[in-house]
C-alpha cells in the first residue's frame, strides 16, 4: 500500500483527504493542537514552529506529501510576521528539501491571496502581486517548494468550504450552518466575490494530482464565483434553514481591505483540462458536503 503524509491532517482541508484516502493508502496525518479521533491514520503531534520533524519523514518515507499545516487567518499573520515566516515559509522550505531527498511528491497547498484581485480574472501564467503578510509567506513558501522539490504541486484555491471530517469546525460554512440551526443572526460579507470550492471535491482533485505526472503550479477553484451574501442564501435555501439570519455586512467593517482583495476571481480553465476529476457545481458542492444536515451537530 502507498503512503501518504498529511500536515495539517486535523483541518478542513486535511481531515478530508485524510477519510477519503484511508481505505485505498496508509496515511500518517500530523496535528498540532486538536486530535483527532479517527484510527485509520496515524496521529503524529507536530509543532511546526519546532522545524524538527525529518525524522518522521525518514521513518515513514511516503509516496507522497500533502502539506496543508500553516498559519492561515490573515489578522493573526499580520500581527505575528516572524512566527508567519518560520511556520509557513521555513517549515516548507525543510518539508520541500526533506521530500526531495526522500524521492516523496510533494503537494502545497497555497491561497490566491498571492493576489491582489485588480485584474479580471486569474490564471497560473498571472503575475502575482500578495497585499498581505499571509499571501506574502504563501508566495515565498510557493517559491521554496519549486526550487527545493523537482517532483511537486503547488495548488492555490479561493474559499474552501464543507465540513471538517472529524470535527464540527468553525470554518466559514460549518458557521453559517451552524449559526442558521440555532437561529443566530450572523454577519456575512455582500461585497467579497470568490470561486470557492467544496473540501471533498478539492480533495479529490489533489489525489488525482498525487497519482498523475502533472508537476507544477495549479489553480483548483469553482466554477464561478459567488459573494458571501449568496454562497450562504445558497446553503440556507438548499439546507432549508432560515435565510433571514444573514445580516449582509461591508468587509471593511471587520476587515481591512488594504489587505484582503474585495474580488478574487480564480480561472480553472487548467484544472478542467488536465483533471478527470469533475469540478462540482456550487450547489452540487453544498449537498455533498452538509446533506444529509444530520452530519451537523
Ligand atoms: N480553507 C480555505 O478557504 C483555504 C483557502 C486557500 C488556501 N488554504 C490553505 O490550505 C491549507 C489548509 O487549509 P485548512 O482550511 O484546512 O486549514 P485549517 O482548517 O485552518 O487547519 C489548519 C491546520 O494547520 C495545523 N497547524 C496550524 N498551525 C500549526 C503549527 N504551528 N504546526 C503544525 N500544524 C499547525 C492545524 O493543526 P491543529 O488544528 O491540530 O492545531 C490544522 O490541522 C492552508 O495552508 C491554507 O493556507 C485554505
């Protein structure tokens, strides 16, 4: 059976291609703060501040490594730039090297924050220009992955959404579902505009990375791209939850916007083209994820 390392194993991202690859690889996940409880894989605990964590890899020796793990919420990286750096800039460059020498495909996952959401819309070939101190670390480990690993991915995507795997999360949609089952008004921004993409699907598409000869930078995002106002009325009316707890807010009343791109607009033209894996429909995204709504706690 193949081998697969996953940092980040406990987050959204992670715990879905965690479950998903476990009845078909053996998967090895690090978490750092929140296990979970899941016994197909093996639980490592890793701080990756500590930068010391080759000798997992020697021991292991993977086929492949999906490196999700990072600081990710861009307040906190704004105000915390050298832990930013060491966490998602050097713990990628040594994961980088350590897979290149171990001969392990390496998979990274990166953001389109590495723009600055002026341009209409957004290929692999367009230049990049991060407003943040987030986006900035992603570019920089995006840099460290191609120069350090021949045989790797980097993949950037918009908003992810669905659910953690083996957790009920407060990512953005386990939020609104949730806010929306206990009839909790929750501020959703109207003015930000992003292809998002549902965890499951975009897991699947990053396996089939894994498995096929594609090396190089790729963009996985939805089809289109919908507003936050939208992208929750879309949950509440599928999920038949009540809409009217959506209060439409301006982002800059929470965020600023010098530094968080109002539009993003992702083009997937080359995922569509090399991938066999179907990028989903937003819609058809929500039920794979939330339905049937009793996985929601
Ligand atoms: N979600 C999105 O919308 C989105 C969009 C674009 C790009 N991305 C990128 O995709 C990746 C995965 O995102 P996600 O949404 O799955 O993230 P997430 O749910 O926030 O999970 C973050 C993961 O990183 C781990 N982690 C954080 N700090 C760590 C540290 N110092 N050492 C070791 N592990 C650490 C966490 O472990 P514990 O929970 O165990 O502490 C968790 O497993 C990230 O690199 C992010 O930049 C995400």
């Amino acid at each position: 059976m193949k081998k697969i390392f996953i940092t980040g194993a406990s987050g959204l991202v992670g715990s879905n291609l965690a479950k998903l690859s476990s009845d078909f690889y053996e998967v090895y996940g690090f978490y750092n703060q929140n296990k979970p409880n899941f016994p197909k894989v093996t639980w490592i605990k890793c701080n990756l501040e500590n930068l010391d964590f080759e000798k997992h890899f020697l021991e292991i020796k993977p086929n492949f490594c999906f490196h999700f793990a990072g600081l990710s919420k861009v307040n906190f990286c704004e105000e915390n730039p050298k832990l930013t750096e060491i966490v998602n800039v050097l713990a990628t460059e040594k994961i980088a090297k350590i897979c290149e020498k171990i001969g392990c495909k390496l998979i990274f996952a990166s953001t389109d924050l590495v723009f600055d959401g002026t341009k209409k819309s957004y290929t692999e070939k367009t230049e990049t220009n991060p407003l943040s101190i987030y986006g900035k670390s992603k570019l920089e480990a995006e840099r460290k992955v191609s120069e350090n690993c021949k045989n790797s991915v980097v993949a950037r995507f918009s908003l992810v959404f669905g659910k953690n795997s083996f957790s009920f999360g407060e990512n953005f949609s386990e939020f609104l579902v949730k806010s929306f089952k206990n009839s909790e008004k929750v501020k959703v921004f109207f003015d930000q505009t992003r292809a998002t993409i549902s965890a499951k699907n975009l897991v699947e598409c990053l396996l089939e990375l894994a498995e096929n000869e594609f090396k190089g930078l790729m963009i996985l995002a939805g089809n289109k791209n919908i507003s936050r106002v939208e992208f929750a009325e879309r949950i509440a009316e599928i999920l038949k939850l009540n809409k009217k707890m959506i209060v439409p807010t301006k982002t800059e009343e929470i965020l600023d916007v010098k530094i968080v791109p109002l539009r993003i607009k992702l083009d997937n033209s080359l995922a569509k083209k090399i991938l066999n894996t179907k990028i989903l429909e937003f819609e058809e995204g929500i039920v794979r994820e939330f339905l049937p709504l009793n996985c929601v706690e």
